[in-house]
C-alpha cells in the first residue's frame, strides 16, 4: 500500500532544527480567570520528553493533568513559561497554525473516547485523514490498515453503539494512530472501562509505543500504567514532579 | 466533495428524528411565511387604484355601501334636464350583496348595452350576454367559485349562464353581472335602484357637471354625486386598516422565516457542541467544519423549505377561511417572487447561524470534564 503520509515516527524529531527532544517545557504555568479569582491549574513546570518515550502523570482530580495535555495537545495556550514540541513553539503559533499542528502531530485518545455515532468504526478512524486532505479511497484503506493493527478488523462496520467500551477505546487510539502522528495524549484512557479492557488497552498502547515508537503521555488514575511507564510524573495543586524513572 | 456527501449522509441518517423534528420545525417556519406572505400580497389589491373615468355616480346621500342606496327612477330624468349635452347616457344599476354557490359576491344588474358599452368592464374571455339568462362574471369570481365560461350559477333560484369573464379593474370585489331586466325581475323594484350610472361625453368635465348636479336641489337633497373612480377608491379607502395590516404582515413574514430558521440552525448546531469541538481538536479546520455544516444545514434547510412549500400549497389550495373579507375577493397565491425571497432569506440565515455557532462551537474541546 502506497502511503502517503508520514512514512514512520522517526519523521517527527524535527531534523535540521538542531531539537533532539519532542517536547521542551520550561516554566509552563497556566492561570484561569474565573470573575476576579486566578485559578492555578499549573506552575513551573518542567517537562523535556524524547521520541518514543512513554510517560504517565497521575495526580488527584482537580491536580491539572488536562491541562497539561491541553497545552501539550495545542488545544490550550499556557500563560507563562515555554513551550516546544516538535519544533513548533505553541506559546506564540496562531489558532490556524495551532489546528495544522494538532492534526500532522498529535493523536488525542479520551475517556469517553469521543466516537462519532453516527459513523461506523472505519469512518471515525478516518477522520484526522480527511481533515488532512487525502483521498477517500487512501484513507479507507489506511483507516482499515489502522483498525487491524489494533484487533479491530472484524468491525470496521460496527457502529459505536455496536461496540463495548475497550473495542470504542481501541477505535479512538486506531483514530489517533492513523495519521502516524509524533505523541499520543491519553487523557484517562482506562477510565471508563472495566479491568480486562483497562489491561488490553495499556498492552495496545504498550505494543504501538514500543513497535512503531510512537511517544505516549498518558494522564491516568491507574496505577497498573505507572509499572509500564518509561517515566512518570505527579501533579498536585499545579506542581509537576517526577515519580519515577527507567 | 465524496466524503463531505458521504458524511452528511450517514450523519442526517443516524440522527433521522432529531433531523426529523429539525425539518419540520423549519417547515412550520416556513409555511407561516409563505402563508403570512401570500395574505400580504393577496390584501395588496386592496391599494390598487382606480382608473379615471369620465363618469358619474349617483347614489342616495352619505351611504359608502351601494348596497344601502335607494334611487328613485326619476333622478335619472333630473340629471339629464340639468345637463343635457354633457350626459350621454343615464341608466340605473341594481345592486346586491349574495351568497352565490356559498360565496359572498356582489351582483349588479345593467341593462345589457350598457354592460359592454359604458361600464368600465374588459371582457377577457368569452362574450357579453345575448341573452336575459346568461351572465358575465369578474375574474376573481370565477376563480373563487371555480366558474367557467358555460358553468351554470344559481341566483335566487334562477339558473344562469356564464357567458363571459371580465375584469372590473377599478375594484377588488367579486362581481356577477346580469341584465337589468333580469336583475329587477330576480329583486322587485320595491328599494329603487341603488346606482345612478351617468356616462359623460367624451368633452365634458365631470367636475364641473357634478357641481351642476349638486346645485339642484331636488339631487343635493336626497343624493350624492361621485365621480365613478373617486367613489372606487373612497370605497376601498374604508378597508386602509387592512392595507397597514397587509404591510406588518409582509415584514412579520421575512422576520418570521429569518429568524425562525437562524434560531432553528442555531439550536440544532448547539446540540452538538462536542463533536464539533472533537472534530476541531483532530484537525478539522473552522472553514472545513463549516463546509460539513453548511452542507448538512443547506440539506435540512432545502428539504424543509420543499416540505413547508408543499404544505402551504395545499393549504391555500383548500382554504376557505379567507375566501373573502368584507367582500373582497383574496386570492391567495404562492408567488415565484415570493417563494424564491424566502428560499433565499431560509439559505442566508441558515448559513448564518452555523456561521456563528461553528464560531462559538469550537471553543469547546472533548477534554473538558476531566481535571
């Protein structure tokens, strides 16, 4: 199959750019305003993470595991500090700029994985590549390559509904694998579904970031990923601080 | 375009009630629209003007309704002694209100030479009556009761034919027109006649003989005299109410289908804030969302428009509430002009409520609901 799209991980460490980390994070804080009161939901942090690697961040709800990802995924702008990855700075990239970023860089996995319903598996796979541009009939075809690298290749028809929750779950990563993007960010990925799921989705993610070297952040309550973790970080009141390290 | 099809689709598809409901919310817009605007276009006759004649009226002192005068043969004579070489012809109209065929018309008898000859009628189809039972009727008569030329109308009892269909374009009313003969045979001749018909030589003044007129006592005491398009109008002056009326509803209309479809898209958009902010979040720029959402609202849009378009169709088609308003025919119709100024307004305001929203939309992100 011709692919046309990025051939493998290893295009995403920025050459030529002299950058040999995927992400530099240096003095990362973010404050909400909510009417005169300043919310904390991040301060000082310092993250620096290579291709391939695959870091966890626990921490208590309310700690700002989301917005951390929301400022790694371009989604959310931070207020202080620096932030690169992948030799974009997202600190001072416009909103046209931060979208183009998000779909050629980051593959977002969720919850409640965020499924299209009123499209079949295949179709939701599909999406990032049709938002990249490619043709119909490329992407169905590396949508239905994506949906059977993660077990999912009976199903390319069924619906979400049709669905359990760790088979929507491989889904949402198949959809955030597709355009064979630099990072995934996982936000509480095993949270909404029971133990065996939860294990079959850490041993996808596990497979993918080790076989195809994709990087993986994962913010999670689960402590069965933090004894996968390459790296893994606490954040409390906004205070990012390493756990553990291989 | 395969895939922006293709997605619309499956999308309208899977959520077919709600797209249902939508439809049909944006149908019942649009038929008020239609409807609201076809009565605004339909009481627009009642601003028509009447065309200037050289005629006069006589009718019986400070009635408006002809229906409530009551001439004796003699002013007739009067008239001519006053002003002989301007009158050229002098002849009495009966004139009644009915229910013909279970629509209120108005029936004016004339002796028949002077139906073609000095009455301001066209005849648009067919003939003038050659005989007492054959009768002309006005267009917007035939149209209310479905008359044809030959169709058969019952009056008082008395069958008679339709010979032909005029245009009496000084007035908005539905009109039948019988003989004279006919006419007081049908009615008696106890009430008089109701109008005066003065019909002027082409070189009189019809101001000035009207003052003539007037100057007699024996006219001035009982009767009022009118030049024929001035009492037209003054008569259609009494129904201005309807006339401000048909204005409102013209611009209630447009706001109706305006903001009754930009409120639609936008309620319809904000249910769903999430997949929209989803599909942001994986790469879908503002403009490609809007392409998805401006195709799958234009959808919805196109088939509510079709559906409410049929609908206010047959309604029109069947109504009978609006047959007529205090004698004026409303013939309500649904207009090219009409139809293709709410399509267009529906289309714009649609496209401007997932303008808007796809704005605000975005802003939303799927992560949100975690810490």
């Amino acid at each position: 199959m011709e692919l046309t799209v990025r051939l493998a991980w290893e295009a995403c460490l920025t050459t030529g750019t002299g950058l040999s980390k995927l992400i530099e994070a240096n003095g990362l804080g973010k404050i909400y305003k909510r009417g005169n009161e300043e919310i904390i939901a991040l301060r000082d942090g310092h993250l620096s993470v290579s291709q391939g690697e695959f870091i966890v961040i626990v921490g208590p709800s309310g700690g700002g595991k989301s917005t951390l990802l929301h400022l790694l995924g371009g989604i959310d702008r931070p207020t202080q500090g620096e932030l690169h990855v992948n030799g974009v700075d997202l600190v001072s990239a416009t909103d046209a700029a931060l979208t183009r970023f998000r779909r050629d860089n980051i593959g977002f996995v969720f919850q409640f994985y965020n499924l299209l319903p009123s499209l079949n598996a295949l179709d939701n796979v599909i999406l990032p590549l049709l938002a990249r541009g490619l043709p119909w009939k490329t992407s169905r075809q590396l949508g239905s390559s994506m949906l059977d690298q993660v077990g999912l290749a009976h199903r390319q028809k069924h619906t979400p509904g049709q669905l359990s929750g760790g088979e929507q779950q491989r889904v949402a990563i198949a959809r955030a694998m597709v355009l064979e993007p630099c990072m995934i960010l996982a936000d509480e990925p095993t949270g909404d579904l029971d133990s065996s799921s939860s294990k079959s989705i850490i041993s996808l993610m596990l497979d993918l970031n080790q076989r195809l070297g994709v990087t993986f952040i994962v913010a999670t309550h689960n402590l069965d990923l933090l004894k996968v973790a390459g790296r893994a970080y606490q954040l409390v009141d906004g205070s990012l601080n390493i756990m553990s390290a291989r | 375009m395969l895939a922006l099809g293709y997605f619309t689709f499956r999308d309208l598809l899977h959520d077919r009630w709600r797209s249902l409901l939508t439809i049909l919310s944006l149908a019942v817009v649009v038929v008020g629209y239609l409807l609201l605007a076809s009565l605004a276009q339909a009481m627009v006759i009642l601003s028509r003007q009447a065309k200037v004649t050289n005629n006069l009226l006589i009718l019986a002192a400070d009635t408006i309704d002809p229906m409530d005068s009551s001439i004796d043969e003699g002013v007739l004579q009067i008239a001519r002694e006053i002003a002989p070489s301007q009158i050229q012809q002098a002849f009495p109209i009966l004139f009644r209100h009915l229910t013909i065929d279970g629509k209120l018309m108005q029936v004016r008898s004339v002796a028949l030479e002077e139906m073609s000859n000095s009455v301001a009628l066209t005849l648009v189809q067919g003939d003038w009556p050659d005989s007492p039972r054959q009768v002309v009727v006005s267009e917007g008569a035939a149209e209310l009761a479905s008359w044809k030329i030959g169709s058969t109308v019952n009056i008082y009892g008395t069958d008679f034919q339709v010979a032909g269909l005029v245009r009496a374009e000084e007035s908005a009313f539905g009109s039948v027109w019988m003989t004279y003969k006919e006419g007081l045979r049908l009615f008696g001749s106890s009430h008089g006649f109701q109008v005066g018909y003065l019909s002027l030589v082409p070189s009189a003044d019809p101001e000035s003989v009207r003052a003539r007129l007037l100057a007699d006592p024996r006219i001035s005491a009982a009767y009022s005299v009118y030049l024929e398009h001035a009492f037209t109008n003054s008569y259609n002056q009494s129904n201005s109410n309807l006339l401000i009326l048909s204005g409102l509803m013209v611009l209630i209309s447009l706001l109706v289908v305006t903001f009754g479809v930009y409120n639609a898209t936008i309620l319809s958009l904000s249910e769903r804030g999430l997949e929209i902010g989803l599909l942001h979040v994986i790469g879908f720029t503002l403009n490609k969302l809007r392409r998805f959402l401006l195709a799958r609202t234009l959808v919805l849009t196109l088939i509510a428009y079709s559906l409410g378009w049929l609908i206010s169709l047959v309604f029109i088609n069947h109504q009978r509430l609006l047959d007529s308003v205090d004698l004026i025919f409303l013939a309500l119709k649904l207009t090219p002009l009409s139809s293709l100024i709410g399509l267009g307004l529906a289309v714009i305001f649609a496209f401007l409520g997932v303008w808007l929203a796809s704005r605000r939309l975005v802003a939303q992100n799927p992560l949100t609901g975690n810490d």
